[in-house]
C-alpha cells in the first residue's frame, strides 16, 4: 500500500456491463499516474467485474439498491479503502455509467483550484434556495420511511393511485417509486446540528471533507438512522453531513454534463453524439450517462479528446 496521499482517486459504483467499466477504468488510470480506481459491483450485477483488479484497481462486490441506504454504504466502503490506501487529494464518486468529457490531467489541475471540490448543493428545506418541491423535499427527510413489501412493474402500475393519498393529509406518506412498497410518518425531529442540504448525487471532495463524512457516520449513530429511513438520500448524505458543519469550501457544482430534461421521468438521458455540441458548451468534466451500444459514437468522440488520439474503445 502506498505510504504518501495519492493525487486522487475515482470511486465507482456499477452494476452492468463489465466491458464498459473496463474503459471507463482505463481512461481514468491513463490520464495520470498518481491516481487510482476503487470499485464497488453490485452482488446481483453482472459476473466477471474481478478480471478488472490490478495494480491500482481494487474491485468489491458488494449489495445494490436504488432509493435507499445501499449506494451511501457503498460509497462509504469505498472511501474507507482510499483511506486504508494512504488517503487522496481528492476523491471523485462515478458510476459505470459515467465517463470522462475532457483529459484526466485537465480534471486534476482544476481541483488545485477548487477547494474541498465540486459538490452541487442547496438549502433542500428551503423555499427559496430549494432546486425541489417542497412538498418532495419534506416527504423524503422528514418523514421515516418502512418497506413494506416488493413490488412488481406491473404491480407498480396498479399502486400508483396512493401517491394521491400524500396530498390529502400530513401525517401519512406512500411511495411506490423504488420497486417497493413504502409508508412513513413524521419524524417529531432531525438529527442535532443537522441542516438538510440537497444536491447531486456524483461529486469530487478532499480528503479532508472525506475523513469528517467517516468520523462523522463513526461517531453518530442518529445521522445513520436519519439516513437509513429517508428517502432517495444519495441526494443529500454527504450534502447535509459536510455543509452543516460549516468549515468546507465548495464549487457549487458537480463538474458533470447530465441532461434530466428529455426523459421526463426524472431520469438522466442516454447521452448519443447528438448532444456533443452541448457537451462540449458545458466545459463539464464528466457525462452521465452513456451505454456502449447507444452511446458508441460519442464515446469514441470523447476518446479522441481525452486521450489526444482516436482510440477504438469497442475492443476494450
């Protein structure tokens, strides 16, 4: 294990699709030598993710889920083994379906400037900072949530009438959107010291912002439970835990080009070579998100800029 801080380090959390985690992987290790890739792969995702392991690629696997605690306690798993690695300058949260827009080496030079990093972030409780609706906002962190049982697609469908109950009372809350069943109620409080912050669940923070996040989920077991029993809370986690303690210093912005707009389901776009143009307006660093089969052309245009040369990457 090294003995001094690495320059940074890319965390990723995947599911699918080994072959584009490869190249994903390989972009990153080219663009510097003093960086390194910690991988945690859903359980139940696709086989074949432990070939990736090598020298500055460490590989976990490790239980998945969407809309609950899972993602924060992959993500906390892999910055403990940054940490037991000697810690990094910086450390970035990607997922597979993420991909660098511009050269590594660029990304890296513009954290020197950056403070504790690129974490988009508002005031989620807030009328008048808020980026949500207040009426979402209050449902998923102010109320504790239980699943009550799984729910099928179709299942889904035939549920979706209760979400109207949320809008006739204030004591009660349902939710079927993760592919279960949900209630809550309202929590008489939040957590002492801790205001709601929201933003965008992929960033970039210090080192120094990650050792207060793993002190802090060490040390108080109510945050935890707060966490454990919200909902969609990989949108405020690490927001709520670093911006309320008051002494970070952040770029308002997670260095990211994602375009929610065009689904209309509050899903990230698959990104195509259609939308290079504004890619490349956005100067962002990262996109979010591509898949192989659909996004083949744009990735093959984002190789060329990243790596100065064309590259192939359908044979990674």
């Amino acid at each position: 294990m090294p003995e001094t801080t690495m320059r940074a380090a890319f965390v990723i959390t995947s599911h699918a699709d080994v072959p584009q985690l490869s190249r994903l992987i390989d972009r990153l290790l080219a663009g510097a030598h003093d960086v390194r890739v910690y991988v945690s792969h859903d359980i139940a995702g696709e086989a074949g993710v432990e070939s990736l392991e090598g020298p500055r690629c460490t590989v976990i696997r490790e239980t998945g889920g969407r809309g609950d605690f899972t993602q924060i306690e992959r993500i906390l798993s892999l910055f403990r083994l940054v940490e037991a690695d000697g810690g990094a300058d910086h450390v970035t949260v990607l997922s597979g379906m993420d991909y660098p827009a511009r050269p590594v080496a660029e990304f890296l030079d513009a954290l020197a400037n950056a403070g504790d990093g690129f974490l988009h972030h508002h005031s989620a409780l807030d009328p008048q900072s808020s980026d949500w609706s207040m009426h979402e906002a209050r449902q998923r962190y102010l109320y504790r949530w239980w699943i009550l049982w799984p729910l099928s697609a179709s299942s889904r469908r035939r549920w979706h009438w209760v979400h109207g109950v949320n809008y006739l009372q204030p004591i009660i809350r349902m939710n079927i959107a993760y592919g279960t069943f949900r209630i809550a109620f309202r929590r008489p409080r939040l957590p002492r010291g801790l205001t709601v912050h929201g933003g965008s669940a992929w960033f970039t923070i210090s080192r120094r912002a990650v050792r207060h996040v793993l002190r802090t989920v060490d040390s108080r077991p109510d945050i935890m439970r707060w966490g454990r029993t919200s909902l969609a809370v990989d949108e405020v986690f690490f927001q709520s835990i670093l911006l309320s303690d008051g002494r970070f210093n952040f770029v308002n912005s997670n260095a990211r080009y994602i375009d929610f707009d065009s689904d209309g389901f509050g899903h990230p776009k698959v990104l195509t070579d259609a939308d290079r143009e504004r890619i490349d307006r956005s100067e962002a660093f990262f996109v979010r998100k591509v898949d192989r089969q659909r996004s083949a052309r744009l990735l093959d245009q984002l190789d060329e800029r990243v790596t100065g040369s064309a590259v192939d990457g359908r044979q990674s």
